[in-house]
C-alpha cells in the first residue's frame, strides 16, 4: 500500500515538472515576440541587371560531377524535385522569381537577369542568355 503512494506520488511530481516546463517555454516564445523580435525585409530595389549562372538553390555552383549529366539538366532535375531557380554571379547567390518559362530555357548557361531585387530574391522581369 505504501509503494503504491509513494509511486503516485512520484508520477504526481513528474507531470507537475513536465506542465511547469511546458508552460516556461511558451512564456519564454511569446515574450521573444512581445519584444518585436520579427524578421526586417528590406524594401525592393530599383530595377536593374544581374549577370551570372543561372542554376538552382540545391546545387548552386557545385553540381554532382558524378551523375553524368550537363548543367542545365542537374538544374532542372533539382527544380522539378522542388529546388529554385538561383542567379550565381562572382559574389552572391539570388534565388529567382517571376518567369519560370524563360528561366528554365537558360537553366545551366551565363545570362543578363533585369528586376527588383529585395533581399537575396530577384522578381525576374527579362531574362536574355549572355552569349
């Protein structure tokens, strides 16, 4: 009869440690918010020209040299299996919106991109190959 309070007990302790914990946690994610601790998204750009390699979020600059397969179709496989289109020029990676038609006739090649660039995203307005 003991052992049976003391195991209530014990399993009383426990559940009141796991709600207290539960409870200091959520206080502690809605005091994050309540700071205004919130994601700042710079306002868009001016439209202007971007020149790189057109390839995918996956992948950038690095392709599987192993799977025997060009550029642009490593890019469109990795699209196609959810991945987005990516503008890599010397020094930074541009994940691509807009025109998904005309980028993915360039997928793998050197390209001059136009449109509006907020954070690392460009909004694709023309797309023409570089060569």
């Amino acid at each position: 009869m003991k052992t049976k309070h003391v195991c209530e007990i014990i399993l009383l302790g426990t559940a009141v440690a796991l709600a207290l914990a539960l409870l200091l946690a959520s206080l502690g994610a809605a005091a994050g918010v309540a700071v205004g601790q919130t994601a700042r998204v710079s306002p868009p750009e001016a439209a202007r020209s971007f020149e790189g390699m057109i390839t995918c979020s996956h992948c950038g600059a690095r392709h599987q040299p192993g799977l025997d397969r060009s550029a642009s179709t490593c890019v469109r496989v990795c699209v196609h299996g959810g991945s987005t289109f990516a503008l890599i020029d010397n020094e930074s990676v541009y994940l691509l919106e807009g025109n998904l038609g005309s980028i993915k006739k360039l997928a793998g090649q050197r390209a001059r991109v136009v449109g509006t660039r907020t954070g690392n995203t460009i909004k694709v307005t023309s797309i023409t190959s570089e060569s």
